[in-house]
C-alpha cells in the first residue's frame, strides 16, 4: 500500500489530483530530485503542531484562520514587495509556511485590490493543513521548507512568513538556500518573522509558551539574522519594519474585542487565558498589555505610521478592533 503523503491520499494520487485541477501546479512539481525519496521519508515522520489540537493547535489555527482578513494589511504588503512585474496576473507566489492558504484565501477574498491578481501556491509540512487547502480547491503542495518539491527557478517569488521562527536555527540557511533555488532570475524573497525584542516575541514566551501543550520554545530573529541568512543563500537583502495588525470588524464594540480575543486565542492556542465567548474586559486588558509597542516604536530605526496600543474604534457603521504587530522583514531579489 503506497505510504499517506496526506491524510488518507498517496503521493501518486495527489499527483493526479493536482494534475487535472491544478495543471499549473503540477507542471512545477519534481518529486524525482536527487534526496526527494530522503526528504518525502523524513516528512512521514513528522508530528506537526499544526495537523490537530492532539498534537498542539491545528484544529483552533485552522477555525481561527476562517476569517483570513484579520491579517491582511500584512499579507498585502508582503505581496507588494514581493511581486516585481507590473502584471501581477503572470505573477506565481509560494507561500512557503501557508497552513490551509490564508493568504491565497486573502487574495481571493480582495478581487478589487489589484495585488489580489497574483497566483498563490500555497506549501506546508503539515499533511492535514494541505489536505484542507486543497479541499478549498486551492494550488497546494506538503514540503519542508528546507527541500522543497519544485523546479529550480519555477515560480516567480518565495515568501516566508508567519511561522518562519518554526524553522529550526541550523535549517533556516537551507530553507533559504532551497527558497533561492526555485526562485526564477529576478524573481523576490521574503522573509517575514518578529525581532526577539518585540512585543510579539515577548507574547509568544510569556503568554503563549506557558499556556500550549506543545509550548512555544522558538528562535525569533534579529536584523543581523536576517542579514546573515540572505547572505549565505547569496541574495542581497534589505531588512525592514513593518506594520502587521490583527484587525477584525463587528457590529458592536464589545463584539469587536470579544471576536479579537478568540481570533487570538484560537490562533495562539491560549483559549484558556483569553477566553472571547464570555466577558472580554480581562482578556482584552491582556492584549492592551501584550501588545503595548509605544515603547518599541521609539526604538525603530525608521518611524512607522502604526497604532501602538490594541484599540476599538468606529468605522462605516462598523466596530474595529485592531492589535498592533511590528514584523521584521527581509526583501531579497536573485540576480539575472
């Protein structure tokens, strides 16, 4: 019996799937590469955080993902600076560390914006969250960021993002080295993540590790990091600030903030600290702390037009909840 690469399909069976719905896709595909066997072997093993809440928090990443506009002042500009042609129609993405396709599900969400136009692929490790991406009927691929299963220089930008901390310190050169590889010439690298001194980072170790089953033990990063991977993967990189808000919109203002701290609870695996289904004023007392970057943003090297504290305000008859991310970003670009 061939061995599950997805949940309950074999690799030949994906194959052939992706082949009559996204022919597209599977024109980029090599699972014949020197190491491919090696690397298909080694992501059978794995027991990812992401597959369900058994093993950690897929099943409240994935509900807190339906709504895949909360992070999308984020995702657009990440988008922006990926996409190099002024046609982003003929534009292919990967999306790296895509989970079940938010942001190719941001895209789809946004027909009006024009950077919505660009072809999302969406690659995760996690067999249950492409099994879902796919189920969405979107372009998805289960790798590793460290081998990925495509061409050299197959797809015209790569963006690592939301997640590139779960890469482990001594993988990140070859995840890098692997992003570089499919890239066509020309084509952008972007590498999305939070400085260890944030805000987030500090989220993420005080609140976020202490309340998961899995826990949150990771490396973030620093601009020197950023710089350095870049480096060996011989892309010449600027490093950057960026705005990143979670924003969700309700009728109301306590709705507003009690839909914001489900999204975060759901997404971070912490329901038991911020609990959105009862009365929000303490749980939204600890994002306002969380997530106060009135210190941090004096500390930038450059000034960002942000909202520094986790606010509530009215917008067109609508209620808006936004919290506050301050990402570092590393934009690189493969010479031609």
């Amino acid at each position: 019996m061939e061995v599950g690469y997805l949940p309950g399909m074999g690799l030949n069976d994906y194959l052939s799937h992706t082949a009559e719905i996204h022919p597209h896709l599977r024109a980029l595909l090599e699972f014949s590469a020197p190491r491919a066997e090696e690397a298909l072997a080694r992501l059978m093993t794995v027991a990812n955080e992401f597959d369900c809440d058994d093993t950690g928090r897929g099943d409240s990443y994935r509900r807190a993902q339906e709504d895949a506009l909360v992070r999308w002042t984020g995702v657009r500009q990440l988008l922006r600076w990926a996409v190099a042609s002024d046609d982003p129609a003929s534009v292919t993405v990967l999306d790296v560390l895509g989970g079940d396709g938010t942001l190719a599900r941001a895209v789809a969400e946004n027909p009006d914006d024009p950077i919505s136009k660009v072809q999302v692929l969406t690659g995760d490790i996690s067999g249950m969250m492409i099994k879902r991406a796919l189920a969405q009927n979107l372009p998805a691929v289960r790798q590793n960021a460290d081998f990925l299963f495509l061409r050299n220089g197959s797809v015209d930008a790569v963006i690592l993002a939301y997640g590139t901390h779960h890469i482990s310190p001594e993988s990140r050169p070859k995840a890098l080295a692997e992003a570089a590889r499919v890239v066509r010439p020309g084509g952008r690298v972007i590498v999305h993540d939070f400085e260890e001194t944030s805000p987030m980072a500090r989220f993420f170790s005080q609140v976020v590790h202490p309340n998961t089953s899995a826990g949150h033990d990771y490396e973030h990063f620093s601009p020197e990091d950023l710089t350095r991977l870049f480096d060996s993967a011989g892309l010449t990189a600027e490093i950057v600030y960026m705005y990143d808000p979670f924003v969700v919109v309700a009728a109301s203002a306590d709705e507003a903030r009690r839909g914001m701290c489900r999204y975060v609870g759901d997404m971070y695996g912490v329901q038991g600290v911020l609990g959105g289904d009862g009365d929000p004023g303490s749980s939204w007392a600890l994002l306002e702390s969380c997530f106060d970057h009135s210190r941090y943003v004096r500390q930038l090297p450059k000034a960002l037009e942000v909202v520094e504290r986790p606010i509530v305000y009215e917008s067109q008859g609508q209620f808006v909840a936004e919290v506050p991310r301050i990402s570092l970003v590393g934009r690189g670009q493969k010479d031609c």
